[in-house]
C-alpha cells in the first residue's frame, strides 16, 4: 500500500517555492482558475472507479452550528454517499444517499475550492480530513479548511454540509 500526504498546496501546479502562506495560496488559486486540468493530478470524485471510495471526516465549527459526520463516497454500479451523523441522542445514525452527475460535479468543485485553503471572514469554520482508497491500494490524505462560507452559498459548490442536511432530509439554511 502507498500512502501520499497532501496538506494544502501542494505537488504539479500547486508547488511553490514561495516560504509566505498568503502567495502560496494566491498563487496555487491563480493556476487553479487559468491553468486548464491543474488539479488533474489530484483524486476527485469523478475520477472514482468501481471499489474505490472517498471519506470525509467533517466537522464544522462556529457560532451558529457545531457539526461532525463522517462521510464516504464510493463507487459501485452507482456513485453512494454513506453518511453517519448523530441522530437526537447523539448516537451515529447510517444514511446513504445516491448522487447525481451534477451532486458529483458539484462535490468535485467544493473539493477543489477547498484545497486552495481559502481564508476569509465567516460565522464557522469547516475543517475536513479526506482519505481517498485508490487503485492498487493507494491511499491518499488530505486535511482541507475553508474559513470563507462560500462553499455553503454557491450553486455550483456541494458543501458537505448540505449533503448531511440532505441525508438527515433538512432543508438547506437560506443564507
């Protein structure tokens, strides 16, 4: 098994010899947005084949919501989402959901923005550690942040958030 750690900008067009974390993560977004198939070397959503998963270890923290879930994408005949989130007592609670072309879109473009590690001015923070079981037993990590509230208000982004909404069948927070 071959483990590759990932945190932040990072390997292709996320390197940078820059030492400051701000031009890292300008930099590493500029190449994200001009450069076309930057991020092809990281895993994504998509790219998942029959057996391989993705898990989310997601919590989100802030003055308005505390939230932990674990979340893991995989694919079968069909993409599924299995999530655990706390039911009313607090005890883990299964759920699977299956997504759609544009759910796998959307979650590839939130990873995306999520690992430009966007700093910003937001009520909570969301942190997610990504593990993602790959061909040949290739495991890959990542720890992604977003301090900006944009994944959880942009149509084209899928928060995690909204996936646990989804699964606990609750309506998206109107922002």
């Amino acid at each position: 098994m071959t483990t590759t750690e990932l945190a932040g900008p990072r390997g292709g067009c996320h390197s940078s010899s820059m030492t400051s974390p701000h031009v890292t993560r300008f930099l590493t977004l500029l190449a994200v947005l001009l450069v076309p198939g930057c991020s092809a070397a990281d895993p994504t959503v998509s790219a998942l084949e029959v057996g391989q998963s993705v898990r989310f270890q997601y919590r989100s923290q802030g003055l308005l919501r505390s939230l932990k879930a674990d979340i893991t994408v995989r694919r079968d005949d069909r993409l599924v989402a299995e999530l655990e989130v706390p039911d009313s007592e607090g005890r883990p609670r299964p759920i699977q959901l299956v997504l759609s072309d544009r759910d796998r879109e959307r979650l590839d473009a939130a990873i995306a923005y999520y690992r430009v590690s966007p700093e910003g001015e937001c009520w909570h923070v969301d942190e997610v550690d990504v593990t993602w079981n790959l061909a040949g037993g290739e495991k890959v990590e990542e720890s992604l942040t977003d301090e900006t509230c944009k994944v959880d208000t942009r149509e084209d982004l899928m928060s995690l958030f909204e996936l646990v909404l989804r699964g606990m069948e609750l309506p998206p927070p109107v922002e």
